[in-house]
C-alpha cells in the first residue's frame, strides 16, 4: 500500500490505490449510460453477495444516516423496539428511538461482554416488538455479538423486524441477510476501505412489506419508496448520486470478490487473532471476552506504565494514527482499526511502530517481541 500514514481507526481506514483512482477520475453525468452500467453492477453485487432477496440501497449519506433509515422505514410513533446495545453505538439508537417517539427497551451489556442471547429471547417473549436493533460489533468496546444466534430465536417472532447495525463490521465479520436479518447497514468507510459519504442497507422481504404497511412515513431523503425505482433502475432520478463514491464502492467490491467474502472473513480472523495476541504479549490487554472480539478492530487497555496522550502522540509522530478509548474508558484505552484492505506488510509496520514507542517511552525493555508473537501466531492458525 502506497500511503503516507497509516490510518488505523475504525474508519475512515486505509484506501488502497486502486479505490483512490476512483475518486480522482473525470466527473461526468448521472446519466451517463458507462456511470448507470457501474451503478446497476454495485446494487446488484452488493445484493447477491450478501444473499438479499428484497432490496439493496447504495446512497450518499453516512453509517448514522442508514441507522436512521432502518427505523424510519419499519416503525411508526408508539411501536415497541427493544434495543440490544453493547456500547456507544448502540446507545446512539437510544437516541434515535427517542426522538422519533418510539417506545423503546434497551437491554445494555457490561462494555466488553455480550448481552446474552437468553436475556434476549426472554425480553421478547414478554410482549410483542415491531423490532429488534443490534450492533454486530460496536466500536467503543470491540464485542462482536452473536447474531446467528439471536436470528435464530427471532425465528420464534415473525412480526418482529431485526435490524444489524453492521457498520463496524460488514465486509469483515461473517454476515448474510438469509440467516434472518431484515435489515444490515453500513457505511463506506468502514471494512469496504472506500472514503466516508456513501451508506449501504440491505432490507428483506419481510422489511419492505413492513414499510409498504405503514403507507405514508415522515421522511423524503431517506424513504425507501423514493429510493427503490433508482435502485431498480439506476438510469432514473431522485437525488444525484456520489459518482466518484459509487465507483469507488465498485471497485472495493470487484477486490472482495476477487479475494472472496469467506476469505476475507477467513483472512480477518487470523489476521486479528494474532494482532491481538502479540498486543497482549507486550502488556496490552483486550477489553472484550476472548470468546466474544471482534476481528474488525480492537479495543485495547493499556498497562499501568503507559500513559494514553504520550503513546497516542508518539505513535502519531510515526505516521500511524490509532483511535482512543470511548466513555468511560477514555484515557485507558485505544482503539485499533484493523478492518478492510490492509496487508500483512501494513500489520507488521504499524505493530513494530507500537512497539518502537512503547520502547522509545521505556514501556518496554527489548523489542522484537511483538513481530515474533504475530508471525507465530498468524502461521500456526
Ligand atoms: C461508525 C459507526 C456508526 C456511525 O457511522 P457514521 O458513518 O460515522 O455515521 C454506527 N454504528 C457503528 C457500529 C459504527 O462503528
């Protein structure tokens, strides 16, 4: 990867080259039948790779705009929503819910563990939800919750809509719309490795006929029934679309099928498995259950020896950026980003960056540690 710095949060993340060409290509028309051909390939990847048989939606606007649209689509004033939360991102759906009057239950994990899916299949057992909202991974913890598992149980709840916030982990964690999701969404920033603006939902079946039930919704921008003709048929107009931002999506799409979506998952795991490992054998310690992490980013303590500004400065002086801690653990904690089309030879660089750091801070006494962890671990997975 040919790149100055090293952008290790969980999103915006790393553009590879060929994704950056796109941004930099000649504008043209929206009508322009090339750009509707590329427009109509990207809906129509995005829903068969993810096994969607309702509707996929590719429009300029971010993660929280498509947390929004999940909503706004499938629920009116007054309707019961229990809200699963792992963190700062779910808590945002408190919020939403909130403002659009819906009434909402949240079910709220200790920061690092998972809400279990008991807890889960007895809160929905005790009255009827018009929908379930569930972060996959939420990024102020880095727990990635069992969403299999909680579609099964909902198997039970056919009047119930599920909604996955996949924002922090479509196109790294393992997720199909069959396996009982109505709704997935996430943005381009994120595992896609494209530049921020342009969000994706997938809705099912069961998804549109709920919006089709509630006829007239509060909405224009983000009102399925404005957006799916264009989806259909991307030569019509409703709103111009991101034209760079759609070929670049393209283009990260053409490089996951060529990688292969079980791959990358595959690829994911190793990868951060043994980042988190080599992390840990230099004093760091994971703030989620090792059963539960997430191979999206990784959300790491640090040891009573390091203080947050000095390591964050330091590691920003060496090009490589990592995120800090959120609520309560601000301070205590950064985040590492280690989602999309990043190499092995990216890994390594930005490991041994935070090693050198933590060398040059006298947090460590050798270095070398953290590679040898890594390398041992990624061969032996
Ligand atoms: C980043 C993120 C969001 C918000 O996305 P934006 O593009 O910043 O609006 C929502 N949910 C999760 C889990 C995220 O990681």
């Amino acid at each position: 990867m040919s790149y100055g710095k090293y952008i290790m949060i969980p999103g915006p993340t790393p553009v590879v080259r060929s994704i950056q060409n796109q941004m930099g290509r000649e504008i043209t028309a929206f009508g322009d039948p090339e750009f509707i051909k590329d427009y109509k390939e990207l809906i129509e990847s995005l829903k068969e790779m993810w096994r969607c048989e309702g509707e996929t939606f590719v429009i300029a606007g971010t993660g929280t705009m498509a947390m929004e649209m999940s909503v706004a689509n499938t629920l009116k004033k007054g309707d019961n929503v229990l809200i699963v939360s792992h963190g700062y991102f779910g808590d945002r759906f408190i919020e939403i819910c909130d403002k659009k009057e819906y009434a909402a239950d949240v079910l709220q994990s200790e920061w690092g563990k998972i809400m279990p899916v008991q807890e889960i299949d007895k809160k929905l057992s005790e009255k009827e939800y018009q929908a379930i909202i569930v972060s996959h991974v939420d990024t102020s913890t880095g727990v990635r919750a069992p969403i299999e598992e909680i579609g099964k149980v909902l198997k039970k709840h056919p009047n119930t809509i599920y909604i996955v916030d996949g924002v922090c982990a479509t196109a790294a964690e393992r997720e199909y719309m069959d396996t009982g999701i109505d709704i997935l969404f996430t943005g381009s920033q994120k595992a896609f490795g494209v530049c921020p603006g342009l969000m994706i939902l997938w809705a099912s079946k069961k998804a549109m006929e709920r919006r089709a039930s509630l006829k007239k919704i509060n909405e224009y921008y983000i009102d399925f029934d404005k957006w799916v003709p264009i989806m259909q048929d991307p030569s019509k107009y409703f709103a111009t679309p991101a034209i760079n931002l759609v070929w670049s999506l393209l283009e990260s799409v053409r490089l996951i099928q060529k990688e292969g979506l079980e791959n990358r998952y595959a690829r994911h795991e190793k990868v951060a498995r043994s980042i988190q490992k080599a992390l840990e054998a230099v004093g760091f310690s994971i703030l989620a259950d090792p059963e539960h992490r997430s191979v999206a980013l990784s959300n790491i303590l640090y040891p009573e020896n390091v203080n947050d500004a000095d390591f964050r400065n330091n590691l920003y002086n060496e090009n490589i950026i990592v995120a800090g801690g959120l609520g309560a653990y601000a301070g205590k904690m950064f985040r590492l980003g280690h989602m999309g089309h990043i190499n092995l030879n990216d890994v390594s660089a930005v490991l041994s960056g935070i090693e050198r750091v933590l060398f040059n801070m006298g947090a460590v006494k050798e270095t070398g540690v953290i590679l040898n962890v890594f390398n041992e671990t990624y061969k032996n997975l």
